[in-house]
C-alpha cells in the first residue's frame, strides 16, 4: 500500500526551501548578480517560515556570508538567528523586525543583499509605525485572521500598520546592490504577497471599511495613511509555489503506480465551498472505477465562529469530508505544508472513511466539533491528528485524496 504521507515526504523535498535556492543559485546570470563590489560582502536578509532552510542553502552556495535569519529553526554560520512569533506577532517578531531593518540599514555601497523571502513573514518579523503597539497589533491581526479575509485584504492592512512591509525593508538597504528569491505561499505566485511585500511597493489603495471597522481605534489612522514611496526596485524571482509542490506529489504518485490528477486551481475561497466540490469530485471517481489521487493546493478562508475551539483549517477540511464521505471507500491527506497549523501541535490530519465511526465509538460528536472549529481534538483523540514538523519549506496548504481505497477496515492513510 502507498503510504500517503511518504508520497508527500518526497514531493516536499523535491520542494525543499534549500533545494529551490541551490537550483537557482545554480545559475550564472543569477551568481554574476551577487558579486559584491571591492571589500563588499553578501548580506542574507531570509525572512519567513522557510529562512533557515533557504539561509543554508544559500551560504553553502555562495560561501561565507553575513546577514539575520528571521523565522524558525537555525541560521548557518555567519548570520545571526531571530526567530519570532507565528500565527500572531511576539516580542520575538519585533525584535526580527528592527534586526532586520538595522542590518539591511548597515549595508554599504559595495555589499550586495540577497533578500530570501517565504510565507509566514508577516508575524514572524515585524516593526510597527510609530503609535501602534504589539498588543493592539495582536489583537487586530487576530480579528482579521478570524473574519475569513482573503490575505490580500490582510496584508494591505499590515502594511499600513508597518515600517518593515510594503518595501520598508528596501527602503532600508544601504546598498544598491539586490536580488530576492521569493517561496510564494500563494497561488497566483505574487510576490508582492509574501510576507506582505517587505522589499516591493506598497499598494495605494485602502483597506476596506469592514477591514478598518475591527480596527482598535487607535490603530485606525495608520490604516488609512497613505504609504511612503519605495524608490527602490529590488528585482524578485519567485522560486517555487503552491503549484510547484502540486506538480512535485502527482509526479511521486505517478512513479509509484498511482495515476494522479493534479487539480487545475489553487483554492482560495470559503472552505466549505471547497469540500463540497472535493465531495463531488471524489463521489465521480468512484462511480469511474479505478483508484486515482488527487493533488489539490490550497489556502481556503475558515471564518471563526466567537468561543470556537482548537485545530487549523486543514483538520477542520479534513473532519468536514469524513462527515461527507462518510462510510465510502476514500483516504485523504490534508495538511500545512510547513508542517504546522495555526501555531498548535499539529501540521493537519488524515483521515478515511471510518473516520467518524472511530469517533463516534468514543462518544465524540463530530458535527459539533466541526460547528465550533473544534477539529483538533477529535482528530488526535481517534489517531487522525498529524504531529507538527519542520519542513523546511513552506507553499500553503496540500490535499492528497485517493478513491476509491479498497480497505474494510480503513486502516489510518
């Protein structure tokens, strides 16, 4: 039996933060542009849930560097680690931030920064405007997070709020020598996205009424400032994607005897919206005959009801399809690509056709806990619940689906 789990393990590695870097670092026209001037140095400014990962990668290529890693796990040597905090913004994120600003700031003219850029930025390094401070920050991003807006709508609004995004951190460089490799979380692969654009311009437009009405009022002016220009273009290069990773699993499938369907569009929308479609889809598989997987990525949008419980989006995917499928012949895999939900213990869950049956042999209701987004301890309590785990890379969240699975007894996927 194809392990699910193993099928990803191989697709995220071909994925790998570090693996991207070195390919791109490969090439010549891209190593000619990292050439300091005389008595310059290479100044590696990584920022997101990939940094370690990509500061490695780009050390072992490039050879001693100086430079701050913003984000989880450690730097290599030479560069200094500041880690922050995730889902919201820490103490840990505004030191990041200020670190960054200040080593971008100490850059001189013949130094060239290599900006290496990856999702999850936005909280893990941060530096307010004046007059806005961390808790209000917390307390504003937490609101947002929890309305379901589209991270288009979140990110403009923590631009405003920042002296690091929306091109702060060019603005800072002391050189003019540049060059950013973006991880995109998204899909379209923006960069101006990633970790809220902290070397691209600031959008001109405001945020939205609804998005300044959860505001704290003193937060409310910043919101609606405009933004100061970014004279500076620091060429981006986006080196892998959401649909990078999606390609990367059909392919492992494929070679392992399991033909895939690698789905055409990355899902941004509500989240029950996409496990109605995921519920339709599988259902014509299995009137189809013949088993296949399917690869989705995704980043839904999961508005949080007030009181509601534990577990990321892709536990609250994954219990919302066993209740839909329940009882069919189907085993599914839906997890964070960085190995991590919403800053918890878990990276996702997998779970089958047997999946609510287990639960409700324990006395567990899991319509409830879907209603409450409560997820996440059903899950765990029946042995669905993936651990958390550092991946290394980080390319929004991935569904692996396979119908039909001939198992009468389900075994865990």
């Amino acid at each position: 039996m194809i392990e699910l789990r193993a099928l990803l393990s191989r697709g995220l590695a071909r994925c790998d933060g570090g693996a991207l870097v070195r390919a791109a670092l490969a090439e010549p026209s891209l190593r000619a542009a990292l050439v300091p001037g005389s008595g310059g140095r290479v100044v590696v400014l990584a920022l997101g849930k990939a940094a370690s990962s990509m500061a490695h990668a780009a050390v072992e290529a490039l050879g001693p560097c100086a430079g701050i890693v913003a984000g989880p796990g450690s730097a290599p040597e030479g560069l200094r680690s500041c880690p922050g905090e995730h889902p919201l913004p820490g103490p840990g994120s505004l030191a990041a931030g200020e670190a960054l600003l200040a080593t971008a700031a100490g850059c001189k003219p013949a130094d060239v920064a290599l900006l290496l850029i990856s999702g999850g930025g936005s909280a893990l390094a941060e530096a307010p405007v004046e007059g806005v401070g961390l808790d209000e920050l917390r307390s504003f991003t937490a609101a947002l997070l929890a309305s379901g807006a589209p991270i288009e709508e979140v990110n403009l609004a923590r631009r405003r709020l920042s002296r690091l995004k929306g091109g702060g951190l060019a603005r800072a460089l002391g050189t003019p020598r540049a060059v950013a490799l973006v991880l995109a979380d998204v899909e379209p692969a923006e960069p101006a996205v990633v970790a809220s654009g902290p070397a691209l311009p600031s959008p001109s437009e405001v945020p939205r009424p609804e998005t300044i009405s959860l505001a704290p009022v003193a937060l409310r002016d910043a919101l609606v400032r405009a933004p100061p220009p970014t004279a500076r273009l620091v060429p981006h290069r986006v080196i892998g994607s959401p649909a990078t990773l999606v390609a990367a699993v059909a392919r492992e499938a494929d070679a392992a005897g399991l033909p895939s369907i690698a789905w055409p569009v990355h899902e941004r929308g509500p989240l029950p919206e996409l496990v109605a479609r995921l519920r339709d889809f599988t259902r014509g598989l299995l009137r189809g005959g013949g088993a296949r997987l399917l690869v989705v990525g995704a980043e839904p949008s999961l508005v949080l009801p007030a009181g509601h419980g534990a577990g990321g989006r892709m536990q609250q995917l994954a219990l919302a399809l066993a209740l839909e499928l329940r009882g069919a012949p189907f085993r599914a895999l839906a997890i964070g690509s960085d190995g991590q939900e919403a800053g918890g213990p878990h990276a996702g869950a997998a779970v089958d056709g047997g999946t609510i049956d287990r639960a409700l042999a324990l006395g567990l209701d899991p319509a409830s806990a879907l209603a409450r987004c409560d997820a996440g301890p059903l899950l765990a309590a029946v042995g669905a619940a993936i651990p958390a785990h550092p991946t290394g890379t980080n390319l929004a969240d991935v569904v692996l689906l396979q119908a039909p699975f001939d198992s009468a007894s389900f075994p865990a996927p």
